[in-house]
C-alpha cells in the first residue's frame, strides 16, 4: 500500500463524516467537518490512498494541482512524507483512508481525532497520521501536544508512547457511549533538539518499515 497525508479540504467531507461514522456509531451527530475547516482554531489532515487499485472514482479533479511522479522506493517516500506537498492524479478522486485533527490553542496542539478506516487499520496509517500531525503542530508554533485516549486502547497508547507522549492525568467518564476512562497523554517541549532528533529517527525507521 502506498499512503500519503495531506491538509483536509472541503471536498474531503462526506469521506470524513462516513469515516467517523464507521468509527464511533454510538456517537450522533457526528462532527460537522464543514464547520471545523472553517474555525480557526481547527487543523485536519487526510490520508489518502494512493495505490493505483485504490477505490476511487474516476472523474476530473479540477481542484488538484498536477504533481511530477518519479519512479520506485524513491515515489513511495516522497508521496508518504511530503504531505503538504499531496501528489494525485487528476482522473481519480482520493480515496481517503483515515484522517485526524488538532485545536491549536496559544502554544498548545491538542489532538481531537486520529480515525482510520477499519479495512485499514494495521497497515501505518495511524503512525502516518501521527507523524503529519506532530509536524501540522509544529509548523503552527505549538510547543507541546496532548490528547485523550480510551484507558482500553492499549494499541494506540503504545504509538502514542514510542512518539513521545506521557500519561499525566486521567478523565473520568470521559467517553458518552460507555462511560469508560480516557488517559490524558502529553509531550513535552515538541521544539526541543531532544526530541526532534528523536522524531526525526522515528520517521526515517518508518520510511525503511515502508519500502522492505
């Protein structure tokens, strides 16, 4: 599978609110993504599928800016990494496989939500997601980034962990739909040499995970 992230656009709504849907269905209304590109305080990304047997649709996309493509492992690191940079082909609509999304407050980055699709969970699109929101927050001067994760979701806690988040609190009740726990997570400084070098080892071990 070949993924890259990109920023969220309006066109990228009904994928967005279906994923939501799939994901949380106990959980009505489902967030009102138009609304949220257009708050300030709100940043999303994408994931999109960019495998030539990916499911999308073909019709002109206007609204894409055409993208030199290069060959092999090569392509592949380009398209996973440079996601503010999104390739695509004109003739396809992207098939977007997960998506997430921060609230920058002052300088502060909380994460609100990293979904995948459930037919592709287990393939690093989390990690990729993961990876592009650290450098959303970044780009948007924020020195720390926190979230809140289900006390039962230990999958996602260990991600959270290996990228540099500590557990420094919990939420009661916190979740509607069955009243479980969340652990609050957080970094510490996102802009200190400590941990951009580590961050920067993370993503170069996950370029390698990715072309072996």
């Amino acid at each position: 599978m070949a993924y890259y992230a990109r920023i969220m656009r309006p066109g990228d709504v009904d994928q967005a609110t279906e994923i939501d849907h799939e994901a949380f269905p106990t959980q009505w209304p489902p967030p009102n993504y138009k609304r949220e590109l257009q708050s300030s305080l709100s940043r999303y990304i994408v994931a999109i599928d960019d495998t030539p047997t990916s499911p999308g649709i073909a019709e002109p996309q206007t609204t894409i800016s055409p993208h030199t493509k290069y060959g092999g492992a090569t392509a592949r690191i380009r398209q996973w990494f440079s996601w503010h940079h999104a390739p695509s082909s004109p003739l396809k609509k992207e098939f977007i496989v997960g998506l997430a999304g921060l609230w920058i407050m002052a300088d502060e980055a909380h994460v609100i939500t990293i979904v995948v699709r459930k037919k592709c969970r287990g393939q690093g699109v989390g990690e990729l997601l993961l990876i592009a929101l650290n450098e959303l927050a970044a780009k948007q001067k924020a020195h720390i980034i926190t979230l809140e994760v289900r006390i039962s979701n230990t999958v996602a806690q260990n991600l959270y962990t290996k990228y540099g988040f500590t557990r420094v609190g919990l939420r009661h009740g916190y979740y509607t739909d069955n009243q479980e726990d969340a652990l609050l997570m957080s970094t510490q400084d996102i802009t200190s040499i400590v941990f951009q070098k580590h961050f920067a080892q993370l993503k170069r071990d996950y370029h390698q995970s990715l072309i072996k």
